[in-house]
C-alpha cells in the first residue's frame, strides 16, 4: 500500500491506508510479525485522527488485538 506511512496523501484510501499504517506498527510492536522495519513504526497521529481512534485507546485495543492472536494460535496448536 502505497501510502500506509502518509495515509493523510492517500486521497479515496485514507481509511485503508491509516488502517494498514497502526497494523504495522501493531505488528512490529508485538512481534507477530515484521514488516522489514528495524525499529519500531512510529505512529502517525493523523492515522488515529482519520479513523477516530484517541491515543489513550491504542493500548486497549492493543490488548485486545493480542488476546484475540493468542486465541487463534491456541486453536491451531491444538489441531
């Protein structure tokens, strides 16, 4: 995604690019994965702004995201 690191420039997308922007940042930030980063994303406050999400609810919805991961890799553990 083209702009996922300027979702505010992504016109028709800004959505889908802010969206894609805190995922990564998730991503890097818990290890699920990695998108090639050596550091850990910073995150565009205009991401939030566009999506309505504050800054004091990223860690819930953080801790949120992680239980829901480690749901899903219990359930393929035990298959």
């Amino acid at each position: 995604m083209q702009y996922h690191y300027r979702p505010n420039q992504a016109s028709e997308f800004m959505h889908m690019a802010s969206a894609v922007h805190i995922t990564d940042a998730w991503v890097n930030k818990h290890q699920v994965g990695t998108s090639g980063e050596r550091g850990m994303p910073v995150i565009n406050s205009q991401a939030t702004q566009i999506l309505g999400v504050k800054e004091y609810e990223m860690d819930e919805i953080w801790d949120l995201a992680v239980d829901v991961n480690n749901d899903v890799i219990k359930q393929f553990v035990q298959h």
